[in-house]
C-alpha cells in the first residue's frame, strides 16, 4: 500500500515541478522554491523498497519452512534477560 502511496506523491510533486507550483515547498526563507520542489520529488522516488525476486523467493521458501516445521525455532522471551 505504501508502495502506491510513494508512487503517487511523486506524480503530484512532478505535475507542481511541470505546471511551476513550487510554492508550497519553500520552508525557509532563502530556499529557492524550484530546487525545493525537485528536491523533494527525487526524495519520494526513493522512498519505497524494492527488494530482487531472488530474495523474495527466499524469503518465502524461509517462511514456508517454518510454517511445515521443518526449521528448528528457538524460543526467545525478554523475561529470559532478568
């Protein structure tokens, strides 16, 4: 969900970078509103993780085998540490 959420702040940070609506992203009083604005944009492209097929492949081969049994779990609880 975030995934989507990231995906549309940029359009609406890019749609004020093409239309001059820079505005908005002036915080200080010598900031220049355009270098803000695309700042900004570039910011939100980087916001959401994405991870290579392979790991996500392992990642769910790891938690199928945890869910069949066939991974030895070790019990932890904070209560240990007292």
């Amino acid at each position: 969900m975030t995934g989507w959420q990231s995906i549309r702040s940029a359009f609406v940070i890019w749609l004020d970078l093409m239309r001059g609506n820079y505005e908005n992203y002036v915080v200080l009083p010598d900031d220049c509103p355009f270098t803000e604005c695309r700042d900004w944009f570039w910011v939100t492209l980087g916001e959401d993780n994405v991870y290579p097929k392979h790991f996500l492949e392992k990642l769910q081969a790891m938690v199928a085998a945890i869910d069949s049994g066939d991974v030895d779990l070790v019990s932890f609880s904070f209560e240990d540490w007292d």
